[in-house]
C-alpha cells in the first residue's frame, strides 16, 4: 500500500492511498489544489474519496470534487450538506476498482466513519480511523492502521487544573477525541499479525 500523507491534524486531513491498481483519498479536509499536486495533477486516478465526517477539517475540497463529477462517499449529514456526495450507512460494503471499501461508526459529536479498506491486488488491509473517541470493533489481519491519537488524558488534565486550558474545551477534547492511552489499547487489542504475514508472504522468494 502507499500511503500518501497531504495533511494531517486540525488544519485538514487528507492522505491518498494506492494498491498499485486503484487510488484512494481518505478525507477531503485540504484545498483542492493540495489534492490535485499530491495526485500529480492527475486527478482523475482518484477513483473515489471516503469521507470521515462533516467538520471543515475533513470536507474543505468536496464541493471542487463534486463539481468535477468525482465519488465521494460520507455519512448521511455530510451528504445532506454537500450535494453530490454519496450518503451510506455503517457496515454498507462497496467495491471500488480493486479496493474493497466498508464504513464503521466511531463515537465524535457529530456522526462519523472510520474506514476498513481491503485490497484484492495485494491482500493488504487498511484501517483508517481518524476523529474518534474510541472504536468499538476490533479487526483481524490489518496490515495498515491509520489512528489518530491527539493527547494524553493526565497531561490534559495538569492543564486545565492550572488554568492553562479551559475545562469545557479539555472535557470537549476527552468525547470527542481518542488518548494515547486508549490508541494503545485499541492496538493491542486487535490482530496486527496480517502485516508480518502480509511481509513475510512478499518477502518470499521460494
Ligand atoms: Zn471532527
């Protein structure tokens, strides 16, 4: 899989992927222009891009991708705010070129996706969950995981005691957002052998 980071964090988030056959946007929160220098300015390989949740970080090039006629895909409010967009449900799975695509809901305050995106070409499995406060559904034979985790609960905690950070925003940034502590443990708790196998299996040469 390559995994192309255009931005990440509350300035925008977007990072395009590719198995070699099909690419992939994972959220659309950049100007277009940024998109289109990331894909060479080929924008038309973009097969689809799959869209977390409404909030600008994730959504700021989705009217320019509509209005060129390329697929988006996000929950339902985020399709009722951008006309083009295609709404789906959690767990609804679609194939897209070589890329198997399926959405899961993760907890944040307003509804939101993660993504589990499997590729026939390479048998590579990639989890993509972004805004979350954590994930309920574990996964088995990852070999990519995208996670972001944004902060750690005690350090959270020291600053809003000494007054350097409002409580309501560290209570805000503790529903909506996941800790390291808990990106920690939803690693643990899932099967990441896939990607030991997955280097095993390429790194073959019998
Ligand atoms: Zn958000």
């Amino acid at each position: 899989m390559d995994i192309t980071a255009i931005s990440s964090g509350s300035k925008g988030n977007a990072y395009l992927i590719s198995d070699g056959e099909t690419t992939l946007l994972l959220d659309a929160g950049v100007t277009f222009k940024r998109i289109q220098e990331a894909a060479g300015y080929n924008t038309g390989k973009i097969a689809a891009a799959l869209v977390t949740h409404r909030h600008g970080d994730h959504t700021a090039a989705i009217p320019q991708m509509t209005k060129r006629g390329m697929k988006v895909y996000a929950p339902q409010d985020t399709a009722d705010k951008f006309p083009g967009v295609e709404p789906l449900e959690s767990r609804d799975t679609m194939t897209i070129g070589t890329f198997t695509a399926t959405p899961f809901d993760v907890p944040h305050d307003v509804p939101c996706f993660g993504w589990l995106v499997d590729s026939a070409h390479t048998g590579e499995r990639l989890v993509y969950v972004t805004d979350a406060e954590y994930v309920r559904y574990r996964f088995s034979g990852m070999t990519h995981l995208m996670l972001e985790a944004n902060y750690s609960r005690e350090k959270l905690m020291e600053r809003a005691r000494a007054g350097e950070l409002p409580v309501k925003l560290a209570e805000r940034i503790m529903q909506t957002h996941m800790s390291i502590d808990t990106a920690l443990g939803f690693i643990r708790a899932n099967d990441i052998s896939g990607s030991e196998k997955h280097k095993t299996k390429r790194n073959c040469r019998c």
